[in-house]
C-alpha cells in the first residue's frame, strides 16, 4: 500500500487536467487540481494567476501527499479503497471522503480514520467498499448546485476512479 501514492496521483492528475479559471466554479482559478486559495495557504503567501499556470506536478506532489493522501490514511488502505478515497478527499475535502468511507464500511461516523475504520477496511470486501463508496459520492455530487455545470464530467470521472480502483484490487 506505501507504494499507491505515486500513482494515485498520476490517475488524479489526469482528471484534473490543467489550468482552469471556469466562473461557474466555487473553486475558482485552479491548477492541476489546486486551487489559488489552497496553494496561497500551502505557500503562505499571495499567488497570480502565472505563478498558478506554472505550476507543475512535481511542484503540487507534496500538497497532494500531505494534504490528502496523509490525511485520509492512503498508506494504511487497501488498494482501490486508498484510491477512491483520494480522489473524493481532493474533490469534497478529507473529512468528507473518511466520512462516506465510514458510512460505506458501517462504522461510527466521525470523519476520523482510526483503527476501527482501518480494521472494517481491511476485513471488508474491496470491490463491494469501491463500489458503494462510488454511489455515495456520486449521489453527494449531484446534489451540488454545480451539477448542472460539471456533472458530465464528474460522472464520467467517479466512473473511472471506480473502474481503475476495481483494477487495482485485482
């Protein structure tokens, strides 16, 4: 599992794409999947919109590993799950992506991945975990106000973070 980060986020990077400043978009100017808001706090200082258009991989790796995959646990995951964990904590937030992880694996609620929920996902079966976690989520993100806008694209892309976590299982 220590060795899913790297390309966890090489799948997640493909989905996100590059620059983008979309106004129908809460999230704003955004690069490789970071928002300005997000890489001004990482950086602790005000960005433009060059700095945002030259980011790179390499330069958002660090964020995406502490921010994310630490934070949802990834290296303690089960591959597939760390996945479909990563992908979701990136786009609803960490505690949200642990959350609906709990929900799924029928453990108390709290948006803190602990022991227990390590334990039910390790005890619980992969592909059935992905795909009730794809549901959820894809439930959540059509209830967005944004749908409209970006849910082609959000469907498409939770479709694939669910086949490629199925593979992964494998």
């Amino acid at each position: 599992m220590k060795k899913n980060f790297e390309p966890c986020l090489a799948k997640l990077l493909a989905h996100e794409g590059g620059f983008v400043d979309h106004p129908s978009d809460p999230g704003g100017m955004t690069n490789l999947g970071v928002t300005k808001a997000v890489w001004e706090e990482w950086t602790g200082h005000p960005v433009d919109e060059a700095t945002m258009r030259k980011l790179t991989p390499e330069m958002v790796a660090p964020l995406y590993k502490r921010k994310y995959w630490d934070k949802i646990r990834g290296d303690d995951l089960p591959s597939g799950i760390d996945y479909c964990v990563f992908d979701a904590a990136v786009n609803s937030g960490p505690g949200r992506a642990i959350k609906w992880l709990q929900e799924v694996l029928g453990v108390t609620v709290d948006g803190m991945l602990g022991p227990k929920t390590l334990l039910a996902a390790k005890i619980a079966d992969p592909v059935a975990t992905v795909n009730e976690y794809t549901e959820v989520r894809r439930e959540f993100l059509s209830g967005l106000p944004t749908w409209k806008v970006f849910g082609r694209g959000w469907g498409r892309r939770v479709a694939e973070v669910n086949q490629s976590a199925t593979t992964m299982i494998a």
